[in-house]
C-alpha cells in the first residue's frame, strides 16, 4: 500500500479554460479520489430575475456563458413563449438553428484546439482556432457580435438575415468544411493523438447512464440520447440522427464531436434550403404567468431552464442546470484509476464550461 | 511516413497565404455593417426625450433634460442596440470601430440644447401672424383639406354652431363653478 | 420541449419510494430545483426516452430538511449540495457531504434570505 498525497488541480492550470478546484488523492501516481470543488466564478444570475424585466433578462441568459452564448438565449426565450403561447414565426425559428449550429460548431472547435494544445500539439491548435475565425466572421456578418450575439427576443429574432446573404453563406460554408477536413483528419488518425487519448478516461455505458451524462460524455458511450430529438423550433423540419460512438474513451469523445461538426454543416444546409419567407417577430403584450420546463441541447449536452412567471414583468424564478453541471459526476468517476499525467486530458474531455455550470 | 504527410496540405497553404491575424489597434480592425463597435450620438438632432434612458438595460445612458446633457458609461454599455432602436430623431447611431481601452472607465457627457422641433416652430409662427390678421385658420382645418379636400361652407357653419353651444355651455358651468366656490367659503367663514 | 410535461405534487414522505420507483423503470435525474415564494418548492426532475416527469413539495422557509436520495442516484450529491449551500436546507445522508463548502462563496444562503432583509432590499 502506497503512501497517499493530496494535490490541488486548479482553479488556475495552463490547461483549464475557466476555473474548477479538484483535490487529487494520490497513491504513488495514481489517481484514487478526486474531489470537485466549484465557486469561483458564481454571479448568482438566477437572482437577477427578480430585478430585471424579463425581455432584458434575455441579455443576462445570453451572457452567463461565452461559449455557448446564443443557445441560453435560445432556451430563455423558448420557456417564455410557451409560458405566453406566442406563436413565433417559421423564419425566425429556421434562423435560430442556423445561429445554433454555427454556434454548436465554433464551440466544438474551440474543444479541439485545447484539447489539442492540452497534449502539447500547439500547432494544431493555432489551426483550429484560425478556421474558428472563419466562423466568427459569419457571426459578426449576421449578427454584429463574435462572441456575445444578442441575437433573439422574446417573440423572434433582432436581425433578418436576407436570402442574397444566405446564398453566399452557403458556399462560405463549403469553404469551412474543407479546411476543416484537413484538421479532422489529424484528430482522427494521428499517431500522437491516439497515443494520448485512447483507453483513457473510460466511462462505461452503465455508469453513464446510472451518473446522469449528457452530451457527448453520453454519446461516446454508445447511448443515443440528443435533446434536439425532441423536435422544438425548426428541428421537427430537419432530418437528421444522433452521432454515437462505442470507444467510451477521450478520443471516442473527439470523434463525437469532429462527426457533430459536419453533421451541423449538413443541418445549416438543410436549415438554407427549406427556409420559408416572412415575418421574422411576433408583437408581445402582457407579461408571462405560469411555469415552463425548457430544454435545449447544447454543444456540450442537455441543458434545461425552469421559468415561472407570476403576471407582473419579473419572473419569479429562472434556474439553469447546465450540462457541465451534470458531468461532474462522470468526471469525478473516470478520475478514479487514471495516472496523473492524464488528468487534464480526462478533465478536458468533458468540455468544462464552469461559468455556465455556476452561473 | 503518411502520418507526417497528412499535415503538409495545411503546411503549405499556410506558407503561401497571408497572415491571419490583424494589425490592431496599429491598424482598424476588419469589421461589417452590423458589427457593434461604440454608440455614437449627433446632438444636433437629438430633442432629449429620454426615451433611450428608459430603455437602457444596464442604465449606462443618463439623460437630463433640465440641465441639458446625454452622458454615457462606456464600461456599462453592453453595445444591445436598445437605445439606437428607440431613438426616433435618429440621433444615436452604432459605429463600427471599437473604443480604444482606456486606464479609467469612460464616461462620455455630450451637452444637448433644448430645442423646439423645426415643425411646431413654423406652426407656430403661422399662427401668430394669422391671429394678427385677425384670421384664426385653426391648423387642424388645413390638415383635413389637405387630405379630404376643401371643407363643405354648410358643414363649417355647423361646426362654427357646435362651438357656439359648446362654449356658451362651459360659460355656464363656469358660472355655477364660482358661485359653488363662494358658497363653500361662505359656509366655512360662518362655521369658524 | 414540446413534449407532454407532467408536474405531480407528491408529500415529503413519499420522496423515496418514488424515486426508488423511477430508478429501478430506468428513468435518468435530470435536475433537482428549488423555488423560493412564501415557501421554499422543490422539484425532482426525471426523463426517460424524451418523456419529462416531475415532482413537486414543499418546505418551509426555515429549518428544512430532506432525506438524500444518493444511495439510488448517485449524482445527486452535486445537487443536493447546491440545495443546502444556496438554499440553507439541510439534506441528511449525502454520499460526498461538503458541509457547506460546495460552493465557495462568502455568504450563507444567499438565494434564501430571511425575510426581512429581503423586503428591504
């Protein structure tokens, strides 16, 4: 029986995006127990409902993540209008997936590259984050922001987008995916990346399932579980199938998300295609009184928004439970076992986003 | 071998193709027509309503409309466009570069003269020089000929009757308004 | 999300059975929630092939408590902390108990004030 030492991973590591606390208990280089620790970046956001009218609480929703910015807004604005059975238009509904895709890639190569840079391959990580550029620009393009979109509103969409716009979107596109294809090769085959990344962090189709998984953590396991599937905003006119992979390794969890790039290229064209002409916002009076689960899949799993209204312009109550938040479980499981050297691959593998995870 | 092959396609590119990054600040960054950079307002046009002050999500915007001023807290501007939308001079207007970081946060305070639109002016000034004449040709009449065509004489005597009974009752309630007041203070003298 | 949403008022005391059921028909925990209005609600949220089911009591403002359902699910340990960190319940049993220290932030209860700070505010 080795001797046992406690190391404290975090919140500052060259490999972690945004601040998390693990105490490690260590018995000669391997890892038994790890213990999570969150807190350092809570706003407290949800109390804010009370203080701000709800069409700027779409603002606060937007910006409780970076990353995943737009589909907070996305899923705010969804629980309200159930709440208030608004009848949002089919343009501004196939508009907000196209921005979700668009989103659901530039965050998915943002993982890449840090996760890359995670193993020391700075260059593939400069790589990724230059087609990411590509990305941003179509955001600002669109909707004038690179990061934070202030996109949608309780009722639709702020900017139109016109279809001479669209069209030449399209073929920007298919510039997108073939620098990206050059990249995803490498994620793919490469002999280093493999090395690193396969049998680590295992995570066994049980486990996920009993520890609650979402995302691709689920999805690499061999479980087909998206919560676009539940067909809300223009999905129900899209055709397409969750990305399931049965290596329950981190590059089982790479691969997920290299295939949801391209399958959210094929669903941005689709969503081109079949988008219908028209208004782009319904007109929005009283205020929302009632209660509403909304749930929404983002980049890094299922994410659901509680919102209950009491008739006056506050919500009583807005809580968020993000997907992270729901990984931590997983995580502190395929901790237990692995070397030292591969805790920051696992602790990337599940795509931290803490600022969403403590709102 | 095929490994190290697989990154030559990138490898090359790279080396034929400009740089990726921008020389910012040194240069303008790129940016669109949409891109939100900074607020920007003209004052000539701006009438202080206080419309974009109500609107502000964060309360950056602070417009005094006694003192004569629209102040902005760049650090609190959150660069949402609510302000932009709801201006209806257009006076407030998004630029497309952004503000240079500064050490302090900026406030910015644009001094705003009070103005009466160009529009009422003119009626105004109409109206006087009619009333000088010894013509009142109420602004309203104008407006529905312009847009109807010339008013029937038959209806306009109607209208002119109407007045006459309209005014000559207000005369009345005014009257049995000044007796009731006289009354009351009657009543309250003898009760003190 | 457009899914039928069932929302059940159960009691305190059939917490456990109830979950013991949903766990042993497969069903995942997908959030456990807390609303503060003039008393504290609390949800147990549970999904099973895109079905959404839900359950609902309630707790006094002060001095609540709960019995920890990590020995069916273990998962909700991060919860259940949040619960009593943010909330100031006090959930009995939790599998990995922080005492508090789940979240690290200066405050105690910040999402549950006593009353009349709250009012003043």
């Amino acid at each position: 029986m080795g001797q046992r030492t406690v190391i404290p991973f975090g919140p500052h590591h060259p490999v972690l995006p945004e601040p998390i606390h693990l105490d490690l208990v260590l018995e000669d280089e391997v890892v038994v127990e790890a213990i999570p620790n969150i807190g350092f970046i809570h706003r407290g956001l949800e109390l804010l409902c009370e203080k701000k009218p709800y069409q700027d609480m779409v603002l606060v929703a937007e910006r409780i993540c970076g990353i995943c910015s737009l589909i907070h807004g996305v899923g705010f604005v969804q629980g309200v209008e159930q709440i208030m059975d608004l009848e949002v238009p089919g343009r501004a509904q196939f508009l907000r997936v196209f921005w979700s895709e668009l989103s659901r890639i530039q965050s998915h190569i943002l993982w890449l590259g840090l996760a890359a840079d995670a193993i020391g391959f700075e260059s593939l990580f400069m790589h990724s984050w230059r087609v990411r550029e590509l990305v941003l620009d179509i955001f600002e393009e669109t909707t004038g922001g690179r990061v934070i979109f202030d996109a949608v509103k309780v009722g639709g969409i702020r900017n139109d987008i016109s279809n001479d716009t669209l069209a030449r979107l399209a073929k920007q596109l298919d510039v997108i995916e073939s620098e990206f294809k050059q990249l995803s090769d490498v994620f793919v085959n490469d002999f280093t990346i493999t090395h690193r990344w396969k049998d680590v962090g295992i995570l066994t189709p049980e486990d996920a399932k009993a520890l609650g998984a979402v995302g691709p953590m689920l999805r690499a396991s061999g479980i087909a579980s998206d919560a676009r599937m539940l067909k809300y905003s223009a999905y129900e006119h899209l055709d397409f199938e969750p990305v399931v992979e049965h290596g329950c390794d981190c590059h089982a969890k790479a691969i997920v998300r290299v295939r949801e790039i391209f399958q959210s290229l094929d669903l941005m064209r689709q969503c081109i295609a079949k988008m219908p002409n028209g208004e782009t916002e319904v007109k929005v009076k009283g205020f929302p009184k009632g209660e509403f689960f909304s749930r929404v899949e983002q980049p890094r799993g299922e994410v659901i928004y509680y919102l209950k209204g009491n008739g006056t312009k506050f919500l009583d109550r807005f809580r968020v439970r993000t997907p992270t938040f729901a990984n931590v479980p997983p995580l502190v499981k395929t901790l237990a076992g692995c070397d030292l050297a591969d805790v920051p691959a696992i602790v990337l593998a599940i795509d931290p986003c803490i600022s969403c995870t403590e709102r | 071998m095929s490994d190290l092959l697989k990154m030559c396609g990138t490898i090359f590119t790279s080396l034929k193709r400009k740089s990726s990054c921008e020389m910012y600040p040194v240069k303008p960054s790129r940016s669109y027509k949409k891109t939100r950079g900074s607020i920007k307002i003209d004052s000539s046009k701006c009438t202080l309503c206080t419309l974009c002050d109500k609107k502000c999500p964060t309360h950056a915007i602070k417009v005094d409309r006694a003192a004569g001023y629209w102040k902005i807290n760049r650090g609190k501007c959150i660069l949402c466009k609510e302000c932009v939308h709801v201006c209806r001079p257009g006076s407030l207007t998004m630029e497309n570069q952004y503000m240079a970081p500064t050490g302090t946060i900026q406030i910015d305070k644009v001094d705003v003269e009070l103005k009466i639109p160009k529009k009422k002016e003119g009626i105004k000034a109409e109206e006087k020089e009619l009333k000088a004449k010894g013509k009142v040709v109420a602004h309203a009449e104008k407006a529905i000929e312009a847009k109807h065509g010339a008013i029937n004489p038959a209806d306009k005597e109607a209208v002119k009757e109407v007045k006459a009974k309209v005014a000559a009752r207000e005369k009345v309630v005014e009257e049995d308004k000044a007796t009731l007041k006289s009354e009351v203070k009657a009543s309250k003298d003898i009760k003190k | 999300m457009f899914e039928k949403q069932v929302i059940e008022n159960i009691k305190k005391d059939e917490l456990l059975e109830r979950v013991a059921t949903f766990a042993k028909e497969g069903y995942r925990l997908v959030q456990i929630s807390c609303t503060r209005l003039d008393k504290l609600v609390v949800d147990y949220s549970f999904d099973k092939d895109y079905k959404f089911h839900n359950l609902r009591f309630e707790l006094p403002l002060e001095g609540a408590e709960l019995p920890s359902i990590s020995d069916i699910y273990f998962a909700s340990f991060t919860y259940e902390n949040e619960l009593h960190d943010l909330f100031g319940i006090n959930v009995s049993g939790i599998n990995i108990d922080f005492g508090g220290k789940f979240y690290r932030i200066n405050e105690e209860r910040p999402f549950n004030k006593p009353v009349t700070k709250s009012q003043e505010a």
